[in-house]
C-alpha cells in the first residue's frame, strides 16, 4: 500500500498511542500485584511505566505495525507482554488476584477520563488537540471493552474464573484456543457489530464530558 505524508503521521500517531496505552495496562498490573505484596513484578523489571521492558516483539510491534500500515488499520489486535504474578504472595489470593487483574482496564478507563479532561480543556485554547485526545479516548475504551470480554486469558477471563471457580486445566484449556476462536469470531458481522456497540456505549460518557467542556 502506499504511504502518504498525511497516512504516515496518522499511523504513526495511532501506534504510539497504542504502545503507551498498552504498557500503562501492563504497568498497572504490575503496580498493583506490587502493592498487594507480590514482589515477582518488581523482580522482573515491570514495575516501571518504561514502556520497553512491556513490550512484546510480536504483539506490540509487528503484529499492530502490519495491521496499521499492510491492513490499512481495517483490522486491529496488539497485547503487552503479560505480567507474571504469583498469588501465593497475596494476602487474601482470589481477592487479590481479582484487584491485580482489574488495575489494567481500569488503567485504560483511567486514561480515557483523563484525556477526555485535558483534551476538552487544552480545546479552548487549541482546537487541533482534537484529533490526539479522542485517539486516546477512543483506543483506551477499546483496550478496557476488549480486555474485559469473559474469555481466557483476557483479564475478563481471569475475573470469570474466579468467579465460578473454574479448574486450571480447564481455563489453560480454553485460553489454549480462545484468541484463535476471537479472531474468527470477530470476522462475523453481527459479534463485530455487537462489540463496537458496545465500545461506543462505553466511550459515550468520554466523548460528552470532553465536549462539555470544550464547549462544542
């Protein structure tokens, strides 16, 4: 495909966006596994909002860069490197482990707020902030929806295993097979549809608080 000035900015743009967002995702984990008293995150250099030590070769770089740039941005996936946790470090372990597994989408909620602030503020004065600050709002809600769908090993899979308890055999078993059943799936008009409704609900309240307060 070929690449303008105007096609490579906004790619680029959108990637650095999603690298930051995704190792803030990471680095919450981290964070609160830390603060709960697991110090395997901090061991492993991951308590840290250096966004390399997060990064994986393939789902943070090639993988999204194939996608924004060969795909046209038609189809996007991208992961940070996982976090390693050892439960056994918590206090209260299923509780724990819960709180450790929700920083992450709460991180991405947290940014998307945050944004929807600043963006809607910095507007009054400088209106072509525009386009950056919903790119963050935007992305971070998706990360949050996408990350909280009820299936291994998304972090809304972790939540759901506890939430029924669910066997380790059985939750390897099925995170063994789920990204692959998810990226078909997502290939289906009606579960794409389903999902980008859904984001869009989640994103509305940014999208109006950023408004209000650029006074658009």
């Amino acid at each position: 495909m070929d690449l303008d000035l105007s096609t490579l900015r906004s790619g680029l743009l959108f990637y650095i966006v999603l690298v930051c967002s995704l190792c803030i995702h990471e680095w919450a984990h981290a964070y609160m596994a830390d603060k709960l008293g697991d110090p395997t995150p901090r061991l492993l250099g991951r308590v840290t909002i250096n966004p390399l030590p997060h990064m994986d070769l393939f789902g943070t770089v090639i993988f999204p860069l194939v996608c924004i740039f060969a795909l046209g941005g038609g189809f996007l996936f991208g992961w940070g490197k996982p976090v390693l946790v050892d439960p056994r470090n918590f206090r209260h372990p299923r509780r724990d482990d819960v709180l450790v597994t929700l920083a992450g989408p709460l991180s991405n909620l947290g940014l998307a707020l945050l944004a929807a602030v600043l963006g809607g503020l910095l507007y009054r004065t400088d209106p072509r902030t525009t386009e950056l600050f919903l790119l963050i709002v935007g992305l971070n809600v998706t990360l949050a929806v996408f990350n909280l769908l009820p299936l291994p090993p998304l972090d809304g899979g972790q939540v759901l295993r506890h939430a029924v308890r669910m066997r380790d055999e059985t939750y390897l078993a099925i995170a063994r097979w789920s990204f692959l059943v998810l990226i078909l799936a997502l290939w289906l008009p009606p579960v794409r549809w389903a999902l980008i409704t859904l984001m869009k609900l989640v994103a509305l309240p940014f999208v109006l608080l950023y408004q209000s307060l650029a006074g658009i």
